[in-house]
C-alpha cells in the first residue's frame, strides 16, 4: 500500500520505538524522509512521468519557463513527436555535439532530441508548419513527494529518515549499517533503471566492424 507523508513518519516512529514526539519531532523526520525521497528519485530514477513539449518556430532550446516539467526532469528515457493529426514518430536521442551534424538540417518534423543542464535541445529547427505541435517526453523526474514513489522504494526513503534519526541519538554503528543498506539498494536501483536501454544515435548506426558479419 502506498504511504502518504504522515503515514511514511508513522512508520520511522515504529522502528524507533517512539510513538508521539519526544526526541525526534515530526518535522525533522518528515525533512528526512523528503530527503530520502529526493536521493531515491534523483539517484535511481526511480519516478517515471510523461509530459509534453509544444513546438515553437525555429527554436532549438526549452527550459522550464517553457514547460515547467523540465525544472524536475532527471534523465528523458524516450520521447515521440506527434504532427497533430495522431501520426506518431520516436525521436532519437543524440548529444549536443551531433546538432548540425547529422543528416537533417532543414526545418521541419523533429527527429532528435537530448537534455542538458535542464535544457531540452530539439532538432531539426521547427518550421511554420509545425510550430504548436507536441513532443511526448517520457522520463525520470526529482521529487520529495513520497506519494509519487511506487510502492516498492518508498522503503528506501523511510530507511534514509531512520539512518539519520539514529545519527541524531549518536548511535553511529547502527545509522551506518542502515545507511549502507540505503546506498545498496540505491546502486542497484539506478542499474537497473539506466541500463535497461541503450537510446542514442550510434544505436542507430552500424558499428564498426559488423558490416558484413553474417547473423
């Protein structure tokens, strides 16, 4: 079952053994647990949320007073463009030393994309005929709301409060094996997340040395 806030500090008190306030108040655990949250989102990928870019006429970059979902945007998985009239295409994922460079430089249709420093880069340049038309973005996003983690990882977040509720009564051996077992699951996690898929424009291309190789 999915914990809210007040349900997710119920459930440090119960490791602690603290029911009500007494020396951990609820607004220190609840600064860690959103804490936690920012570490399990942000580290391992681990919230999932789709939102969409309106096209501009012969604008490259987007930032989030363009779209406000790109202020929280860690890492794009995939994205599709969609020309208005319900024809879908996959954009490529490329880094920003291939714009220019690669086949495509007239305006129109988008056919790459990447993401830097919270700044999306669409390429090639949208046309007249394009302006206002939508690129789906579907990517991993920063958040402190436990309410958005899946069921599954918002015990590493209540893990994150109680490490440092136990560094706060100086029981320091005990806060760093719960601490380890955080960074663990934390590792494991964003592998799992990041290696999942290859999604740049080299995968795209044949590489070197198999051209001609037989299946």
């Amino acid at each position: 079952m999915a914990l809210t806030l007040t349900q997710a500090t119920t459930e440090v008190r119960d490791h602690l053994n603290e029911a009500t306030a007494e020396f951990w108040t609820d607004a220190q655990i609840q600064k860690w647990i959103q804490e936690g949250t920012r570490m399990v989102s942000g580290k391992a990928f681990s919230v999932e949320a789709d939102d969409t870019i309106t096209l501009v006429t012969n604008q490259l970059t987007y930032t989030s007073s363009d779209e406000s979902f790109i202020a929280d945007c860690i890492e794009p998985i995939f994205a599709y463009y969609d020309d208005g009239s319900n024809n879908y295409k996959g954009l490529i994922k490329v880094v920003p030393r291939e714009i220019g460079n690669v086949a495509t430089f007239t305006a129109g249709d988008p056919k790459y994309y990447c993401l830097f420093n919270r700044t999306f880069y669409i390429w090639p340049l949208p046309s007249s005929t394009t302006n206002g038309n939508t690129i789906m973005v579907l990517y991993a996003k920063e958040t402190d709301d436990i309410t958005e983690l899946k069921d599954e990882h918002q015990h590493m977040a209540i893990m994150w409060a109680i490490a440092k509720c136990k560094f706060r009564d100086r029981a320091f051996g005990e806060a760093a094996a719960i601490m380890n077992n955080f960074y663990q699951e934390l590792s494991f996690e964003r592998a799992d997340k990041s290696n999942r898929e290859v999604d740049i424009y080299q995968g795209f291309k044949i590489q070197e040395g198999q051209r001609g190789a037989r299946a």
